[in-house]
C-alpha cells in the first residue's frame, strides 16, 4: 500500500488523467461498449506506463 501510494503521489497529473479517462470509459460503455474499449485501453495503458516508468527505473 505505501508503494503505490508513493507512486501515485509522484506522478498526480498521469493518474488524475488516467481516473478521468477511466471514469469516461466506464461512463459510454453501456452505449457504446466495443468503441470506447477499443479506443480507450491503448491510450490507458500508455498513461499508466508513463507514470509507473520512472518508479521502476529506481529499481
């Protein structure tokens, strides 16, 4: 717990894009579930490798 929330507190600006885009993910899934999963996850997994990165070059 303490490590993620030290990289959490490390990178605030990447994981406040990534729960925004999460919550608009979850947000159009209902409607439009296939496109927004589509469109989304690639962008969301390169968000959470940018702000993980530099935690794991410290390793």
């Amino acid at each position: 717990m303490a490590t993620t929330f030290s990289i959490v507190s490390a990178q605030p600006s990447a994981f406040t894009m990534l729960a925004a885009l999460n919550t608009l993910v979850i947000y159009f899934a209902p409607h439009t579930f296939g496109l927004s999963v589509l469109l989304a996850c690639p962008v969301l997994a390169c968000i959470h490798y940018g702000a993980v990165k530099p935690h794991l070059a410290h390793k």
